[in-house]
C-alpha cells in the first residue's frame, strides 16, 4: 500500500510517497497506528494524548476525509486506495 505523505511530514517519511504491507483487513485506524510505529517522530505530529488524530491533521482515502467515511475510523482500506496524510499547516 502506498502512502502519500505532505507539507512537513515528507522529510520524516523520507520522501513523497512511502510504501507499506499491510494485510487487507487494515482499517484507516490501523493504518495510523502502522504510519506511527514506523515513524516514530510522526506519533507526537499525528496523535493527540488520547490516541486520537490531531484536529489539523487530515487523512484522506481516495480523496475524501477519514472523519466523514461511511464508518470513519474504521473504515476497511483497499491496497489500491489513494491514501494522503496533511498536516495542516498556515504562513504568510
């Protein structure tokens, strides 16, 4: 499975794109998890102290925000589904 990573998290993944292998049955939750246990410095950026995802950080299956899958977080993902991560980031 692919995963595109933007804004300040491409220099923690090492690049755009990160690949992974993941068993199909991984849902948008477990997906986070993975993301966080291979980069460990992304935890702090992605999770808040609860194990929820931060409020500016956004996860997007094929386009559309993980909050407003049919089943959210625990929405099943397809190896071939278009996963991005943004953190939200502001300047001027």
């Amino acid at each position: 499975m692919r995963i595109n990573f933007h804004a300040t998290l491409r220099p923690i993944a090492g690049g755009r794109t990160v690949e992974f292998e993941l068993p199909e049955s991984v849902t948008v939750r477990d997906l986070i998890e993975e993301v966080c246990q291979r980069f460990v410095p992304m935890r702090e950026i992605l999770l808040d102290e609860n194990g929820g995802l931060r409020g500016h950080v956004h996860v997007f299956v094929n386009g559309r925000d993980a909050p407003y899958l049919d089943d959210a977080f625990e929405t099943a993902v397809a190896v071939d589904d278009t996963i991005d991560i943004f953190p939200a980031v502001a300047g001027g």
